[in-house]
C-alpha cells in the first residue's frame, strides 16, 4: 500500500487500538482513535476516513448502531474487530454493511491484508473497477472469467456451472469473506432455500478439484460459521 491513507479506530482496549495505530503509523498512515461510538460516528463525519476498523463491544452504544448511523450516509469500508466464537455477531455486522471482519488476536500483516481489500473493494465500488474482469490469480490457481476457465498449475480443471458461478462469485470478492447467504442468493437467487448444505457439498467437490489437500485448503478457505473468502488475488 504506497498511497497514504486516514484510518479511524474504534475500540475501547486500549492495547488493541496502540497495536493497531502503531502498525499502521509504522506504515506511513494517519491514524485517528477513539474508544466511543457515538464519537467515532462524529470522527466518521468530520475527518472522512479511508477505512474504520470497530469493536462490536464498545462502552456508550453498540457496534451495530455505528455500522447503521455510518451506512445511513457513507459507503466508507468498516472492518469489524471481534472475538473468537462470535459467528452470530459477525454475520449480523455483515448483513448491516460492514466489509469485513478481523478476529482477535491477529497479527500485523492479516490486519494490513484486510485494510488492503477494503480499501481495493471500496475503490472497485467508487468507478474504479473496469479492471474486474482480469484473469484471477493465487498461487496455481488461475480463473479466466471471460472464457470460463479454470485451471491449477496450467492443468484445466472442469467444473461444473455451479461450481463455476460460486468460485468465480468468490474471486471477484477475492480476500474478502463472502457469508453462506450472500453466496447463496447469488448463485441460486434470492428465493433459494437458505439450508447451507447444498452449498457445503458443492464446496466439497471444488475443493476436491482444485486443493492439493482438500482438508487443508488454500484457494478458498472456511470462515467458521460464517462463510467463505477466497485467497486474495496476487496480481491485484
Ligand atoms: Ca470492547
């Protein structure tokens, strides 16, 4: 990330916020922190930030009420702070607009590697994005959305339209979690059922296809309880 951008925090532990702004000022970025929502909603306004990393769990209002009054006005990328285990929150924040999310601990680079696709996602958004149909690449893996292939180490792999539709759904959101739901409604519409296991059987026979180790996968990776991201595009 050369371009310098501002980032607001949320989060009332303050050994979080300190390791995240200083991770990030070590990175040339502005920084600004607050341990309130109603503040950081006021900060949000004011100082227009690239990106907002919040706590779910702050001390005047819910987290949730921050992502609703900020999406009332501004498509501004929120990734969520949460903790381990908290799958219902997580998907709940996803549903209400936030971007993403990062669980507790994490480490410098996955917090980087998230701020980095938010902010390619909300550039993508703002009329930058007529590089979305490029070829998707990560390691072996290339998709050519255009003519339909898929192929691993230069082997093509054949999948089937459904398998297809999901795996390319997920690489054009590569790096970013995409929940059972979201998938769902895109690849069998928005009056399919909402049971995941359709989709969970789907997922076995792509992973089957593409992974070198199914149980051990590293195209497209499990969010607990949550849904599916998608190993974030090395040529983006
Ligand atoms: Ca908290």
């Amino acid at each position: 990330m050369s371009v310098k951008v501002t980032i607001l925090i949320i989060e009332d532990e303050k050994n979080i916020c300190d390791f995240i702004a200083t991770t990030l000022k070590a990175q040339d970025h502005k920084v600004i922190t607050t341990g309130l929502g109603r503040e950081g909603i006021s900060l949000t306004a004011s100082q227009c930030p690239d990106v907002i990393l919040l706590d779910l769990g702050l001390p005047d209002i819910d987290g949730m009420d921050v992502i609703r009054q900020i999406r009332g006005y501004s498509s501004i990328p929120i990734i969520v702070i949460s903790a381990r285990s908290q799958e219902r929150e997580k998907v709940m924040a996803l549903d209400l607009g936030a971007d993403d999310y990062i669980t507790k601990p994490f480490g410098s680079s996955e917090l980087m590697a998230r701020i980095r696709t938010a902010l390619r996602h909300g550039n993508a958004a703002s009329g930058g994005g007529n590089m979305i149909d490029r070829p998707y690449q990560y390691g072996g893996l290339l998709i050519d959305f255009d003519r339909r292939l898929v192929s691993v180490d230069g082997e093509a792999v054949h999948l089937t339209q459904v398998e297809f539709k999901i795996v390319s759904f997920l690489a054009r959101n590569s790096g970013r979690v995409m929940t059972y739901d979201t998938i769902i409604s895109h690849v069998w519409g928005p009056y399919a059922d909402d049971n995941n296991r359709i989709l969970r059987v789907n997922m076995a026979n792509i992973r089957r296809k593409l992974e070198k180790n199914p149980a051990e996968p590293q195209f497209i990776l499990t969010e607990i309880g949550v849904g599916y991201r998608m190993a974030e595009d090395e040529t983006r």
